[in-house]
C-alpha cells in the first residue's frame, strides 16, 4: 500500500492508525445506487475500504446525472452496477467491488447482509427500508438509514441491541410516499447526505457513534435538526422479533418495493 495515500485521514486525531485500519478491512453493502449512494460509494472505495457490495436493479438514465456524479454521459444505458463498478476499480484497485444487480428483497437480504459488516441504506423507498431493518435487527447488524428529496434529507446509524430501530419511528408505508422522479431533489443534497453517511460509517468503526439521534438536513434555507429516538419497547422488529418485511410477501419477481 501506498501509506501516503490515506494520510490525511491517518493525521485526523479522532481517527488514527487504529480506526483506519478496522476501515481498510471493513465490508460494506451498498443499497441503492441513486445520489447518496452513487456518492458514498465513492468515499468508501478512495478510502480504500476492503469490500464494497453494491446493489441496484436499474439502468443509467440521462436524467440521473445531474447528481449521480459516480456516473457519466458514456454510461447512459448501462446497468449502474455495472458503471459504477468500473468507476470504483478506477478509483482504488485495491477495493473489492461486488454486482449485484436486482431488487433488495426479503429472499436475498439475509444472505447480501451476512457476509459484510455494516449495510448502507441508499434506497428511495420505506418498504426497502423496512426489509433492511428486519433483516440488520435479525442479524444484529448495524445499519445506517439515509434519504434525500427535494431539498432536505435524512440519516441515522441503527445498531440493533443498542439503538431504536427504523420500526421504532416509522413502521408502516404511506402510499403516496413521493420519489425524486416526481418531486426532484437538489443535486447538493445527496452530497451532503453522502459525507455524512461515511463519517457515520467512521464514526460507527471507532466506537464513537451510539445511533441515538436522527438527523434531519434542509438546504434551503441551510438548517440541521438532531432529534433523539429512543427504543420504542412495544417496537415490532426490534423488542417483539416480528420480522414480517422479511416474509415472501416482500420478495420475489412480482415483487416491486414501490409498488
Ligand atoms: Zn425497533
């Protein structure tokens, strides 16, 4: 390895030789490669995280540039796992990069989240979200939730056995839930979204983060609410062990997490 390649985080006092070396050999799934998740991608392979499991069901379109910088004009077309695959190898040969190109579902998300460390919510959809909660609190792994819409967005780090739990605040799906593809997002806000997202997983790593609070970002005007979400002890998936987003209901070839 070239050691001056990651010194400038080595230097960070609140990170150091320690926590960069428990996040060269971390393994991580990417769910969902739309803004956040195209960007966080990125931070995680220049940071030269051992395994990056990337996951996605759909194809570059034109329309997905203006904030999915992972991606260019040459890769419209293209499925995005396949695009931002080639992206991350060109970024960081050292990183491990794995395709898996389909819908996150209750039939593939206890084995896609078995084999890493933490698992990355990039998803545009509360149904995903609640897949990937039952299936993080099942196999007690750490998680981390994030969103971006219009001009604000949202993260948190669930750490099953410590934290609230997704279903501890949102346990249900509205069916009018709005998308990016109907009511846009400014493309400077899953950046945003996306830094933070990998200082969690920092965060997360060196033991300095609790997943107490959820954290709400506007842009316009610029604005950061911290809200404090404490375990709910009637919570479904996390206090009962009702894990029912992991049932064949929620997977499948008819299967569509928007639908
Ligand atoms: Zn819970």
């Amino acid at each position: 390895m070239n050691r001056d390649r990651y010194s400038r985080i080595d230097k960070l006092k609140l990170v150091g030789h320690e926590t960069l070396s428990k996040l060269r050999d971390l393994s991580v799934a990417v769910i969902g490669l739309g803004g956040t998740g195209s960007l966080v991608t990125e931070l995680l392979a220049s940071n030269g995280v051992k395994h990056i499991s990337i996951v996605d069901r759909d194809y570059v379109e034109e329309s997905n540039l203006h904030r999915q910088i992972i991606f260019d004009e040459k890769d419209v077309g293209k499925r995005k796992v396949d695009a931002a695959y080639s992206r991350l190898q060109a970024m960081n040969s050292s990183v491990e990069v794995k395709k898996v190109f389909g819908t996150l579902d209750s039939g593939n998300a206890i084995d896609l989240f078995s084999e890493v460390d933490i698992v990355i919510d990039c998803t545009d959809n509360i149904t995903s979200r609640l897949i990937i909660n039952d299936a993080c609190v099942k196999l007690q792994k750490p998680w981390i939730f994030s969103s971006a819409l219009e001009t604000y967005g949202q993260f948190k780090a669930i750490i099953p056995g410590k934290s609230s739990c997704f279903a501890c605040f949102n346990d249900s799906v509205p069916e009018d839930f709005p998308t990016c593809a109907q009511v846009g997002v400014l493309s400077s806000v899953p950046s945003v979204i996306s830094g933070f997202v990998f200082s969690t997983v920092v965060r997360l790593i060196a033991g300095d983060e609790n997943g107490d609070y959820l954290y709400h970002l506007e842009s316009w005007p610029p604005a950061i609410d911290r809200i404090l979400i404490r375990r709910n002890p009637g919570c479904r998936s996390c206090s009962k062990g009702d894990f029912k987003y992991l049932s064949s209901k929620y997977s499948g070839l008819d299967f569509h997490p928007l639908a």
